[in-house]
C-alpha cells in the first residue's frame, strides 16, 4: 500500500488544497511590527549620508536602522564551496559606505503595519555619490575596493592531455556561447518571521526554508547568539528553485531585530523586490575551443568562462563556477579537457544557483559544440552524440574533474541505451520525415535534442529519527527540507514498504531544528537519495526490532516470521519494544553517509515552430527521456519533469534580466520578467526509466529535481536552427524574436 | 507594493459620482476594474488621495444598438465580448479582439471604459476605439459632451477627459453584412500587451474595396489610424498580394520606438505582418 513505485496523491496536498496552507506571510504573532527594507536606487555609488529623520517621526514607525546601527554584524559566510579570497565580497546586511546593485539594502523601517513600514520607508533618504557602474563580467577586471578586483576568483579543472589533443586534430571549431541572467522564481515570495520567545528564552526564525540546519548556525553565529538559542521553523514553501532558504540580508534583519526589540518582526518581499534582490543565476559567457577528429570526435575541449556575479558573492561562494566546469563534459568521452571559470563582481543583484545550476549552462555550451561538428562535418545530430558518448562497458566512469567537492564518478549509465529509447519512443524516423514534409510545404519547424548528465544526492550526511507509537502511527523526523517537491509523500511510501504499513500512516516532520540536531535540507536533488536512504535504514532497523519481538512473543522462528503476517499489531510489537528500552515509544536512529553523488541522465527533444514574419517560437512538443534509477513516485517525477521543462523553456525563450547601461534593473515586474505560462509550455512528455540504478544507495535512487531543465535551452536552440535550417548559429539564450529577426538578417546579408 | 492612503468613496448614483469628480476632480481617481489602476498604486507610480469607485453606480454596464451604433457602457467588462454582442461583423470582431486582451480573471473586471481612459497605446481596445473611428461620450455635473476618437487620445496615458468628466459611453458604428473585419497583434506570451497589432473594417462593393479604416497599436504614444494603408485598399479587389502591399504601405508610414522587447525597426516590420493578417481574417 503506498510503497515505493506508486503514483500516490500527496500527503501534503489536503491542507494546501483547502487553502490551510501557512506559508510565510500566513504566520502571525501577536504584537508583530513589520518591516520594509529601503533599497538602493543606484547601481554603484558611495554613501554620502542617509536621513532617517522623517521617516522617525512618521506614524507607527519603531525603528528606522542604517548600516550604521548593525555595523558590528558581519557580512553573510558562505554555505557552499568556499575557494581562497572570495571572502572579501561576501554582503553586509544593510550597505556599509557603498552600494553595488540597484535593490541593494540600505536601510530598514520597522512599523506598526506593513502600510506604515512602506509609507515612511519612501522618506529615508540617501545621498548617494554615483560611480560608473561595471555591467558585463566579460570586460578585464576593474575595482572593487581599493587593492581587490572585480575578479574575486577563478576555478581551473582539467584533465588529460590536451596540446595533444589539439595536435591530433582534424579539426579545431571555435565558439563563443552565452546565458542570460535567469532566475528561480517561486510563487511564493521569500518571508522571515523574527520571534522572541520569551517563555523559551531563544529567539525564533519561522518562514525558514531548504537549509534550516545550517542557517541556524550561520545566522546565530551573526547574532552572536549561542544555537541552542535560536530555531528556525519551516512551514509551507511555495517554491524554492535554489534561490528560496539561503540566508539572505533580510532574513538576518529580521532576526536581529526581533532580538533587539524583543517583539515578533515580520518581513514579506513583494514581487519587485525579490526580482531586485533574491539571487539571479546563469549569465555566462564561454570562450570554447574544440579538437575534433575526422569522424567527428572530439578529443578535446578548451573552455575558458565569465561568470557575472552581481554585487556581491552570497552564500553559494563558487558553487555554480565550479559545477559549470565540473560537469560540463557531461555523456562524452572528451579525453582532454580544462575550463576556466572567472567569477567576475558587476553592479547587478547578486547571483548564486538556481535549478541545475551551471548544468543548464554547461549542456547549452556543450550540445550547442555538438550541433555545430555535426554541422560542420554534415553528420546527423543523433549520429555525432551517439560517436562521443562514453560506452556503457566504461561505467563507473572517472570524469577526472570534481564537483561540489566531491570527484565525479558516473556510477551508472547506459547513455547510448536511453538515446535508442528515446528514438523509438518518438518514431524518430517518422518524425523528422513528418517535420520535412511541412518544411518543404513553407513552415518553419524543426527538431532539436541534447543530451544531458546530471548530479544528485550530495552528502555528506543525512539523519533520520523514526518513532512508532502504540497506535502504529509513525513518525518520521528528518533534517531535510521540503521546498514543496513532495517530501512528506517519498519519505512516508520509503517508509511504508520497509515496515509495511500505509504510507498514509506515516507523517514526517522536517526544516524543524528543534526536532533534530542535524540537517542539510533540500537542495542538489539530493533529498530522495540521502533522506531517502536514511530512511530505509532506520526502518529497516525497528522493522529487525519488531520481528525480533514478534518471534519472542510468538515463541517462534524468527525467520519465517512477517510483521503483516504474524497477527500481532505493529503499535502493540513497538510498544513491547518501547516497554523494553524503558522510552515512551520504540525509536530508531540511522545516518547515512556518503563521499560521492550520484548521476542521472537523460535527454531533450524540442520541436519548435518560428513564425517567419513575427519570430515568434512556439514549442509544439517536448520529451524529456531521464533515467532516475529507481522512482519513489512516478507521478511526482514527471511533476518535476514537467516544472523543470516549463523553466527551462523561459530561460530558452523568455526569461532575462536586462539592465540599462548606468545599471538600471528593467525587468523588475513581471511585464517585463517574462515566465513562460501554460500557453507557452506545451504537455511535456516523459520517459522515466530506471535502467540504470545507482549502486551506491540503498535504494537505487537518483535525485529527479533537476533533470527536467538542464538540456531545454539546448534542445530548443537546437531546433530552431533545424525549423531555419541552419542559417544561422544560436550562440545566446534566451531566444528572443528580436534576437532571432537580427540573426537571420545579419545571416541573408541585408 | 502596498499603495500610498488614500480616501475612497463609492457614489451608488451617476449624479453622486458626478458631484464628487465636480468637487475632487484634480485630486480624485476613478476605480473601475482596477486592473490597471490598482498595480500602478501598488507600485506607487499613481498615489491618487481620493478614489471614487463606480463599481456601484447602476446603468454604466452593457451594451445596445442604438441609431447604427452599438453603444458600450464604460464599465463593460471585457468579457462581456469574449462571445459576439451584436448579430454582424462587429461582434465577431469584438470577439477575436477580446481574447487578446490579458487573462480570464484580468478580463472579468477590467472595462473598455477603463481601458480607454487609461489610454495605453498597446490597449486592444483603444486601437478598436481609435481605428473604427468610435464617438466617447462623457459627462460630468454640467452636462454631456461627445469626443471623436481623434481627438479622444493625446498621449500615452493621457486622453481629452477633464478632470470632473466620467466616461459614460463608447460607441462604435455597427457595420452591416457588406462590411468585413478583422484584428491580428503580436505579442511574446499570450495575454500579454502586444508589440504591435492591427484593426482593419473594409467595405466592399462590387468586388471592390469602397471604405476602409485600418487602425494600428503598440507603436506610437497614442493608437494611431493608417490612412496609407487605407489608400492602398481603396478602389482595389481584395486579394493576398493587395493585403501584403497595404502591410507594407502601412508600416512604412509609421517610425515606431524601440525597447527592451522589440526594435523600432522590428515593429514595422510587425505592423506590416499584422495589417496583412488582419485583412485576410477580414476576408477569409
Ligand atoms: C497582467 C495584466 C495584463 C494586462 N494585459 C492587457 C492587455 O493585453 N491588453 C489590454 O488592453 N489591457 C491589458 N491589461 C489592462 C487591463 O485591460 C485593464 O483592465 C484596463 O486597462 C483598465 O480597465 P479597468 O476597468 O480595470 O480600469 P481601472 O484600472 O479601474 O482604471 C484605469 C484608469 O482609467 C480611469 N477610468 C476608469 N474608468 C473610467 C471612466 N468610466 N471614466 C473616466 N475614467 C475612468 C481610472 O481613473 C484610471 O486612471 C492588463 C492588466 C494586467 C494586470
């Protein structure tokens, strides 16, 4: 019942159907001030003085602080590999002396009501001395602070022998490939809820989401409070993306002034401001050479990229440089191989990871190489990946790089399999014939794939506390996080087919540090492969417990003993046990750890339409073949599927921050963010597979969240090249049609 | 994104809504959907101190035919188009325009009255209103007076409504059967403002084109008629190549600006798509 492989309705869904959600701004304390952040309108400038004066006298106001008043709280550390020197541009929580991206914090209002926050919020005013902004990352590095560059560091991989490579080859392609900035964009808005308990006497986070353990570290640490002061709480999270969780300026705020003002303060962004302020990702630009081989193969990449950090670099340090090139060979053999990646400061918002990230970017960068050789060398588009991928006989494959710190090692694939899947999934024969005959009849349409290697279930640890009560209800405590992916749902039908009870019989608490010392929360696709594996451990150890107890009460065979089969209840078997331990009920612990991620895969298939008087593209069809090694619940996989590919689309076609030359944000609302809607995504189709399940889990599991993105804006740019048939070379996403319209201009010369 | 205070009335008479605009018309905003109003509050671009919502003063909804013209009261709904109000080309047209026009919840409460007042050059009905040449009726305390589209719209958000005027009507000349229409527009995501897009009516009369109002959106402060499209189509048959050459005479009269979705340069060519698109769905 509810076990592992069923398409079961989520357990979380009753309550968010019934409009009982409580998500951020759903939590109220009584006595609650609000507040509202005063944010630069400057892209780069010096401070010069900021007057707070009217907005003291303003009605309702508690407080009004400017980086003056919190200059003793140090800037926000970083969660997530951290590389020497970085340190220097982590942020302040409200601007010390000078601003770096138009939305940037300089001051916060605390009233009575979010009106009177927001009222007197428009009367602090900053002086503020304009510099000349620095807008691409691409320009040689200029200054940061005086002794410190834009350039706050450079991540190098390599492997292999590549001036050999470059030698033997028949060919040398060159490209210079880019991403838009692009970000995760939940529905829901980031909130913190500052709460002095005073009956506790800690201080209280709620609104907190993804990483709740860690954040409870950091910002205490900020605080200068010791942790078993302080708890943070998770409630409903509509959407997290990577972006959602981190610590940002506002949540320490919050919390520092809940602390200092020992009242409940409450802080709910609004749409302008989180496209301002929460982090932006992607805007890459790649300089990449390839060796090619006379059929085709390439013997070697050389890739050399500009990261365009924003402000400041925020809790993901070098995260996403660092996946960018450590994953950025992706299914090929590529024997040699070195990416340097610049991570360059700009007066943009700060960016961080958002949705495979750097994956997104690397597998634009990497399948786009790929279109181009086959072009080039007027080979089919199947047949040139077919010729590079690394063969299944290689698996485990060493890629010779490392990512998030840990090294690569594919653990399991068949990658020319799941292309052959995917062919005769689609009849592709049949259907690049159907899509030449309208060619041929005047449309421009066309099809596109890539292929892509993903990465999930980082460690190092997860924990798992599973309590039986005497009723037979089980509970399940978990440091992990749910951004709203399902959690409570995987982790209770885990749970249910080791111990055989109904999933619906299990709940799970999670993002509650209270409840458990340890946690890592939800972010990397890794909560199904860690959690999940923890999980199955403690279950598996009360389930030893129960039959153990079974067969003594039975005065039988331990062996030929089943917990749904030996007639004894399971609340009354966990009861004994609990009477024997001398605890209220029976508990298990387990832990699992790991060293090394595990890695799904798959592929995009994109058809896409232009319009050749408009540009306009509409995306006619999408398949998404990814191998997940085993699925807890495949409806929810294809829910991440079907999300996943949605954004991939808008970064695809839609979606990009653009700023004026003097730094002005002009994609700030959503008339000019554009999110693709469900006009614009079509019914994605799925192919799950589970030929390849990891080895290095209990479960077999690998992480679903990611691998519905990563190869979209790879496949689509693809296919519009086919719709056009090749006059053109798509080298930057998204894919406007004002873009598109210059391309083929430039392309037929007029 | 909470608005600036501001004091609100809700007159539930056309007399009492009309001496409130008398008394604080400078100061004063109408609420009708409040589909455009309210976000521009919100983002605190417009801090009117006083709204007077219509939302409960009775006769401002709906439409009749009335002396050859349908006539629309301000506070119509866009929905209230989706399906044809009237039995003849126009509500046919009406029909094709309105489903352009936003989202279902956003079409629910927005008005053609609201539209129009508020006089965004990429509003659908605004080029309908424009392009067919349609009369705007308003009143205020001291009377009624009727405007010609032309000279209805003067700038981007800014129409001939003095500040104690209520819109109170739209009226449209109701084409007979001779008569056929057309709407097509452009825009990157369905429901959003288009980047350009093109009304056209033409009436024909032995195979040949005898009147014709061609109206165009999205590309000047205002929406603007194309009197050079409408030369092309005069006297002419209707055919592909004649609806490609008056696309092409249209845009080039216009010298569209440029932003961040689209060129100058490419919303002429999208004029010239969208006249030629139009017409064929006039014709087809
Ligand atoms: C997400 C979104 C997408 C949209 N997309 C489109 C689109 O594609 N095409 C489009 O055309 N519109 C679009 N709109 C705008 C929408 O159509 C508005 O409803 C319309 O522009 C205004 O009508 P309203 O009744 O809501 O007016 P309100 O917002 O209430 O008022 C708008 C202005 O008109 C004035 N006003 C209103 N009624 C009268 C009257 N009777 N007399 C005098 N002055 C009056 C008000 O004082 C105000 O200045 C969109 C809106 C949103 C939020």
């Amino acid at each position: 019942m509810g076990g592992i492989g069923r398409s079961v309705t989520r357990l979380e869904d009753p309550p968010l159907l019934r409009g009982q959600g409580r998500f951020a701004a759903d939590i109220r304390f009584p006595g609650e001030l609000h507040m509202r952040v005063v944010r630069s309108p400057i892209a780069h400038g010096r401070i010069l003085e900021i007057d707070t004066a009217d907005a003291l006298d303003s009605p309702g106001v508690v407080a009004v602080w400017t980086g003056a008043d919190v200059a003793e709280i140090p800037p926000i550390d970083f969660r997530q590999m951290r590389i020497p020197g970085l340190g220097d541009y982590r942020q302040p929580i409200l601007a010390q002396g000078m601003v770096r991206y138009v939305g940037e914090p300089v001051a916060i209002v605390i009233a009575d009501s979010p009106y009177a926050a927001e009222d007197a919020a428009e009367l602090v005013f900053a002086d503020i001395e304009e510099l000349d902004p620095v807008m691409t990352a691409v320009q040689s590095p200029g200054e940061f602070a005086p002794g410190l560059t834009t350039e706050a560091g450079v991540v190098r991989k390599s492997y292999g022998d590549l001036p050999a490579a470059f030698a033997a080859a028949a060919h040398v392609f060159e490209l210079e490939l880019g991403v838009g900035r692009h970000t995760g964009v939940p529905m829901e808005t980031r909130g913190a809820i500052g709460y002095w308990n005073a009956d506790l006497n800690r201080l209280e986070m709620h609104g907190a989401s993804k990483v709740p353990h860690a954040n409870r570290l950091a910002i205490a640490k900020m605080l200068s409070l010791p942790p078993e002061q302080f708890h943070l709480f998770e409630g409903h999270v509509g959407g997290g993306f990577g972006i959602r969780g981190e610590v940002y300026p506002e949540d320490v705020l919050a919390c520092l002034a809940a602390l200092r003002l020992k009242r409940p303060v409450k802080w709910i962004e609004d749409r302008k401001e989180h496209l301002l302020a929460a982090n932006h990702s992607r805007d890459q630009l790649h300089r990449l050479r390839a060796a090619v081989d006379a059929n085709g193969v390439v013997l070697g990449i050389e890739d050399e990229f500009f990261v365009d950090q924003g402000g400041y670099v925020r809790t993901h340090a070098s995260t996403v440089t660092d996946l960018t090139a450590g994953m950025l060979p992706g299914p090929y053999r590529v024997p040699a191989f070195a990416a340097t990646g610049h991570i360059r400061l700009t007066n943009k918002t700060p960016a961080g990871t958002y949705r495979a990230p750097g994956r997104y970017e690397g597998t634009f960068v990497r399948e786009r190489l790929m279109d181009h050789v086959a072009d080039r060398l007027g080979l089919d588009r199947v047949e040139i990946r077919r010729r590079n991928l690394i063969p299944a006989e290689q698996i485990p494959f060493r890629r010779g790089l490392d990512a998030l710190g840990t090294e690569v090692v594919y653990d399991s694939a068949d990658f020319a399999g799941l292309l052959a899947k995917l062919e005769a999934g689609v009849d592709l024969p049949a259907l690049e014939a159907t899509l030449a005959a309208r060619r041929a009849a005047g449309e421009k349409v066309g099809l596109g794939l890539a292929y892509f290697v993903e990465k999930s279930g980082l460690g190092p640890f997860d924990d798992v506390i599973i309590t039986i009560a005497a009723t037979g209800a089980v509970e399940i405590v978990t440091g992990a996080a749910s951004v709203g992916q399902g959690v409570e749902t995987v982790m209770a039908q885990v749970a249910a087919s080791v111990l055989g009870v109904a999933h619906t019989d299990c709940t799970v608490v999670h993002g509650q540090t209270d409840r458990i010392a340890r946690g890592m929360g939800a972010f990397a696709s890794r909560v199904t492969v860690m959690t999940g594996a923890a999980v199955t451990m403690a279950a598996e150890k009360l389930k030893e417990r129960l039959l153990a107890k079974a067969a003594q009460l039975l005065q039988g065979d331990r062996a030929s003993i089943t917990l749904d089969g030996c007639g004894i209840p399971l609340g009354e078997l966990a009861a004994a046990c609990a009477a024997d331990d001398g605890t209220p009920a029976l508990t298990a612990e387990a832990s699992f750890t790991t060293d090394h991620m595990t890695y799904p895969y798959g592929v995009h298939l994109a058809v896409v339409r232009v319009d050749a008087e408009t540009f306009g593209m509409v995306v006619e069809r999408f398949v998404v073949a990814f191998d997940v090694g085993r699925s807890v619940n495949p409806m929810l996989v294809e829910g991440q599927i079907h999300g996943g590919a949605a954004q991939g689309i808008g970064g695809a076609l839609f979606e990009e921050f653009i700023y004026s030359e003097d730094g002005q944000p002009l994609s700030a609302s959503f008339a000019d963010y554009l999110m693709p809607t469900l006009n614009e995504v079509p019914m994605v189709e799925s192919l799950v597979l589970e030929d390849a399940p990891s080895p290095i889990n209990p479960l077999g599991v690998k992480g679903a969240g990611e691998g519905g993105i990563t190869a979209a804006g790879a496949a689509i740019a693809s296919a519009i090249e086919n719709a056009i048939q090749y006059r053109i070379n798509i080298a930057q996403l998204p894919v406007t049609p004002a873009r598109l319209r210059s391309m083929l201009q430039q392309a037929s010369g007029s | 994104m909470k608005p600036a205070a501001f004091a609100y009335h809700r007159p539930e008479t056309r007399a009492e809504a009309l001496a409130l605009l008398a008394e604080h018309g400078e100061e004063a905003k109408i609420i009708a959907g409040g589909q455009s109003l309210v976000p521009a509050m919100n983002f605190r671009l417009a801090r009117p101190p006083i709204l007077i919502d219509i939302n409960a003063v009775p006769g401002l909804d709906g439409v009749r035919e009335e002396a050859g013209q349908l006539v629309i009261g301000a506070r119509t709904r866009h929905a209230t188009f989706e399906k044809p109000v009237t039995a003849g080309p126009l509500g046919t047209l009406l029909a094709r325009v309105a489903a352009n026009i936003a989202h279902t919840p956003i079409r629910s409460r927005g008005s053609w009255g609201g539209s129009v007042s508020h006089a965004d050059p990429a509003s659908e009905w605004c080029c309908v209103t424009r392009g067919l040449e349609a009369e705007l009726v308003a009143e205020s305390a001291t009377g009624r007076r009727s405007i010609p589209a032309a000279d209805f719209f003067q700038t981007i958000f800014t129409t001939a409504l003095r500040p104690d005027e209520l819109l109170a009507e739209i009226r449209l000349p109701l084409f007979g059967p001779d008569w056929h229409c057309g709407f097509a527009e452009y825009a990157r995501r369905a429901g959003d403002f288009a980047l350009a897009m093109a009304v056209v009516a033409c009436r024909v009369e032995g195979g040949v084109i005898r009147e014709a109002r061609v109206g165009l959106g999205g590309i000047a402060s205002t929406p603007v008629t194309s009197p050079e499209a409408v030369a092309a189509l005069l006297g002419q048959a209707p055919s592909p190549a004649l609806f490609a050459a008056a696309g092409a005479a249209g845009a080039a009269a216009t010298d569209p600006d440029g932003d961040i979705h689209a060129s100058g340069e490419y919303r002429q060519d999208l004029v010239k798509a969208m006249i030629r698109r139009a017409l064929v769905q006039a014709f087809a």
